[in-house]
C-alpha cells in the first residue's frame, strides 16, 4: 500500500484530527461566514509552508497584500522576509495598480490562473502551497458558475504540484454558501462557524469532510488570539446544557 504523504496545516492540533496532515496535492476548501477565522487559518497554512522551506503563494481578494502581512505579523509570522528571500508571492486582486507585478486587474479565474502560474515559475521548481482567500470573489455576480470554477482551478492547476487551501464565504443571512459548488469540488472541507454564547462570541470548526482520511466528527471551539493564532480548545459537547471541558488543545 502506498502511503499517503500529508502536510501540516500549521495548527498542530488540527493536523492530530485529520491523521496528521492534508494530503499533499488536494485542494481544501475553508468555509463559514465572516470572521469566523478563514483568513487566519489561511495565514497559518502559507506560514507553515515557509518554515518548511517551501514555496508559497497567497491570492488575496478582500484584504490588501499589507494587510496580510501586518495580520501575519501579530502572530509572529515572517511574510515580509519569505516575500524578500523569493519563497513567497501574495497576489492582491484589490488594491493595487497595473504596475504591481503581482497585482490581479480582473477579477476573472483565467486571469488568476495565469497569475498563479507565473508566480509559481517565478519561485521555481518544487511542491508548493497555494491559498486563494477567497475563491468566492470570482463568481460574486454569478454563484451558479462556482462549481465550473472550482473545477476548473482544480483541474488546471492539477500539474503544478500545489496543495491548495482556497476560502469560500458564506451569506451572514441565509448561511448558504455564494454558490454552492467548491463543496463538492474540494477533497476537503474545513467548516468555520460561530455563536454567541452567554453574550460571548464563540468561534468552531468541523472537518466535514477530508478524502482518503479517517477523520475527526466532532465541532470544536477554537480560539484566536494576539501573538499566537488559531488553535482549538475543546470539543463543544453539550452536557446539561453546559459545556464539555475535557479536549486536548495547544495548550
Ligand atoms: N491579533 C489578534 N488577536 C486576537 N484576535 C484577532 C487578532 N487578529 C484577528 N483576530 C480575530 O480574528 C477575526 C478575523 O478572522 P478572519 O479574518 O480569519 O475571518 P474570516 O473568516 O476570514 O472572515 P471574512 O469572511 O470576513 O474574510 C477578527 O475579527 C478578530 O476577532
Ligand atoms: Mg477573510
């Protein structure tokens, strides 16, 4: 039997949920409505990707490349220096003029495809990590083409050796994702979600599904927090209607 290579996603006590890693070359998809800690997770996942030594490339679409690094940053991340070093590309499809190099002009998936693949022949040869936060900027006015979409990034940049983390968002109103699609298309789905509890925001995330891996069911509640991140805490198991204290964090 040959054995599945998996990578770290940067949150080592998600990595124990899903059998130590995501398989190298799938492409997962995180999803959940704003703010429930997609951007972060994602920062977590390209940081992971430099202390490896690898190469990493992050598509920005709602926040500015800036923006991206000084979030890193608070966590003790070094995008700056990865960017420098020729490691790391963030393309930004929001703030910047035509004469950024990495700079996406049209929101369009051919466009950003193409920016993905001269980023990644710019980094050279090797596997490498691709964020794109988030997927589902490219089909805002058309979420019946986010399936087609999906497909055709998976499919396209197949060959190019990336393991893939893209971002979907989801309605704060309806709870349904901007066209429903990447779902199925994703080898993994990472599920961010929230609550207020005792007049208390409460973030979680759910594995929902992650192929070829036997992995955990069960929601947790994570935590973000200044200099350190995102980590799980504890499985959110209701007991008496109180909460179950007894999972293995971080800490
Ligand atoms: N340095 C920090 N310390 C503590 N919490 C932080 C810090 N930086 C960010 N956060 C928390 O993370 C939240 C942002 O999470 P994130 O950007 O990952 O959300 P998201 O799921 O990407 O949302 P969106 O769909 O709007 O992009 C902030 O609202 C804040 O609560
Ligand atoms: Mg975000």
């Amino acid at each position: 039997m040959s054995s599945i290579r998996r990578v770290s996603t940067g949150v080592p006590s998600l990595d124990k949920l899903i059998a130590g890693g995501i398989p190298e070359g799938f492409m997962v998809a995180a999803v959940g409505e704003p703010g429930t800690g997609k951007t972060v997770f994602s920062i977590h996942f390209a940081n992971q990707g430099i202390l490896e030594e690898g190469k990493v490339i992050y598509v920005t679409t709602e926040e500015s490349r800036e923006s991206i690094i000084r979030q890193a940053e608070m966590f003790g991340f070094d995008f700056s220096t990865a960017i420098k070093e020729g490691r790391m590309v963030i393309i930004d499809a929001l703030m910047k003029g035509a004469e950024d190099p990495w700079s996406l002009q049209d929101l369009t998936v051919e466009a950003l495809i193409d920016k993905i693949i001269e980023a990644k022949k710019y980094l050279g040869y090797g596997s490498a990590r691709l964020v794109i936060d988030s997927m589902s900027a490219f089909w805002l006015d058309k979420p019946a083409m986010a399936r087609k979409y999906s497909y055709q990034v998976k499919r396209t940049l197949y060959k190019w050796g990336f393991t893939i983390l893209a971002t979907s968002q989801y309605a704060i109103t309806t709870e349904k994702g901007f066209g429903f699609g990447i779902e199925h298309v994703a080898d993994g789905i990472i599920r961010f979600s929230r609550q207020i509890r005792n007049w208390r925001l409460e973030r979680m995330m759910l594995v929902e599904k992650m192929r070829q891996t036997p992995h955990d069911l069960r929601v947790w509640i994570i935590d973000i927090r200044d200099k350190r991140g995102l980590a799980l805490v504890r499985p959110a198991e209701l007991t008496r209607g109180e909460l179950y204290y007894g999972g293995a964090g971080d800490k």
